[in-house]
C-alpha cells in the first residue's frame, strides 16, 4: 500500500523532532525578537542560539545542542537557559515521580560580582522552596500488548545530560561576563509538547499523596556540579516544561512575575567558595 501525502504530512506534524524543534524556537523568538526599550528598566533583551556544536566536558565528544537563550536585564541580571527539545507523544507521556522538597534540596547558586571580581553565591529557599512538589524519578509510559506499563527514560536521559553539558559553556560565559552582566543564573530545560509531562507526588511511605495529573512545568533535583577552571557551579535542578510551560516561563521573566528576578538573584544570597 502506498502512502499518501497527507499521511507524510501528519508524520512530520506529530512525530518529527526538528519540526518540534523549530516550533519550541518560534516560542523563544518571542522574548528574543523584542524591540530594546530603553524606557524599561526590566528587559532590554535576548540572545538566541539554535543547533550549535560543543565539547562535552565530560565525555570529551563534540555534541550538538538544540537551543541557549539569555535574557538580560538593564540592571545587568541575566538567565542563561540551556534548552534541549523532545517531541513526545501525549498518549504516552513522560511521568515524573517525587516528593515534597525538603530543605537540603531547597537552594540553587548563581554567579554575582563583588568588588569587580565573578562569585558564587547560594540563597536558600528562594527560588526552588522548601515544601513544593521536586522531581525525584523519570517514568516514560509505554503500550505493550494492548496495556500501558513503564518504560525506561533512556531518551529523556539523553536529553537533560544533554541540556546540562550544555550549561557548562553558559556558565563559563556568565563567569567571564562579571564586568558587563553583573549577575548570571544558568538554567537546563527540557521541553515537551503540551499534554506529555505529568507529576506523580509520593508521600515518605512510597504511596501516592494524590492522583497522577497533567502539568506544565516541573522542577527535577539533580545537584549537578559543573568544574570551571577554579570555581565549582552547582546546577540544582532541571526544568521539564511543556510548550505552554515554556511561554509562561519566558512571560514571568519577561514581566517580572512574581518578582521572580529576586527569587533568582535574592539579595540576601550568601557567598561561597569557588
């Protein structure tokens, strides 16, 4: 039997990553092709990188990223995001399992300035709260004989090391760049097509606190160590989010939603060692 065109077509619209891709570029475009206005003290806007090629630092390979976005501020703040995309099909989701954040789980770290010279430093319970949902676990639905069981998450895996490999090279830009962007966060996404990413909240138990439910955005704790040169970043966690998920995001910086810029870049963050 011979396909069709339309056939084709839906293939490429439901199935194929780079249109999925291009689709999530689209999203990012939005912040990335704003006018500067310099009557805004908040964005004065953004910088957009789609399918270049780095060295891992780990593995030593040269691998390809799908997208790294800043979006600055002029009072010299910047998010780095690291986004790495993944075309899922909503019938058969990705999961993820977790828990109640506790407090050693509750910080992130971002780079600052003192004196003229690059920092680290650490707020607490800030940004990623004690008490909210964090992912713990990856789960990847799958059909067999006719029932949906678990899958492995060996795709989804190679996507978030990805988007965190990723980040090393952000956040080597964002030490170098102290004298211009006083404040630098680097930010590893993953993003899905609406309606494929649902959380699944365990109690201390292991049993289901409430029902599996659809979200748009989840935060995943990873505490994984980047080594620059002296210094030694700390990236915390990894965003999973939707296409939805991401527009929201991009809106809350955008517009200071919920003053989320002070949750990122808390005030009373505390300085650590390198």
């Amino acid at each position: 039997m011979s396909i069709t065109a339309g056939e084709i077509k839906k293939v490429i619209l439901e199935e194929d990553d780079f249109g999925f891709e291009l689709r999530v570029g689209s999203i990012l475009n939005i912040v990335n092709s704003r006018p500067v206005a310099p009557d805004n003290e908040r964005i004065i806007g953004g910088i957009l990188q789609h399918g270049g090629t780095y060295k891992d630092q780990v593995t030593g390979k040269t691998r390809q990223f799908d997208y790294r976005s800043a979006i600055v501020r002029q009072d010299s703040k910047a998010v780095y995001m690291a986004l790495e995309c993944k075309n899922l099909n909503p019938d058969l989701p990705l999961v993820i399992c977790g828990r109640l954040r506790n407090h050693n789980e509750s910080y992130h770290v971002f780079i600052g300035q003192e004196a003229g010279f690059p920092v680290l430093k650490k707020s607490i319970g800030s940004f990623y709260r004690t008490g909210e949902f964090v992912g713990k676990s990856l789960l990847r639905i799958k059909e067999k004989n006719g029932k949906h069981c678990a899958d492995n998450d060996s795709e989804i895996y190679d996507k978030w090391s990805q988007a965190l490999a990723s980040s090393y090279d952000l956040a080597s830009d964002a030490l170098n760049r102290t004298k211009r962007i006083q404040n630098g966060f680097v930010m590893p996404v993953v993003v899905l097509p609406d309606d494929s990413l649902w959380c699944a909240e365990l109690d201390p138990e292991g049993k289901l606190s409430k029902n599996p439910a659809k979200t748009d955005a989840c935060k995943y704790f990873v505490e994984h160590e980047l080594k620059i040169g002296q210094s030694s970043i700390v990236l915390t966690h990894i965003h999973f989010v939707t296409c939805k998920g991401l527009r929201t995001l991009l809106e809350w910086l955008v517009n200071d939603t919920n003053c989320i810029w002070d949750q990122i870049f808390h005030p009373r963050a505390s300085i650590i060692d390198g």
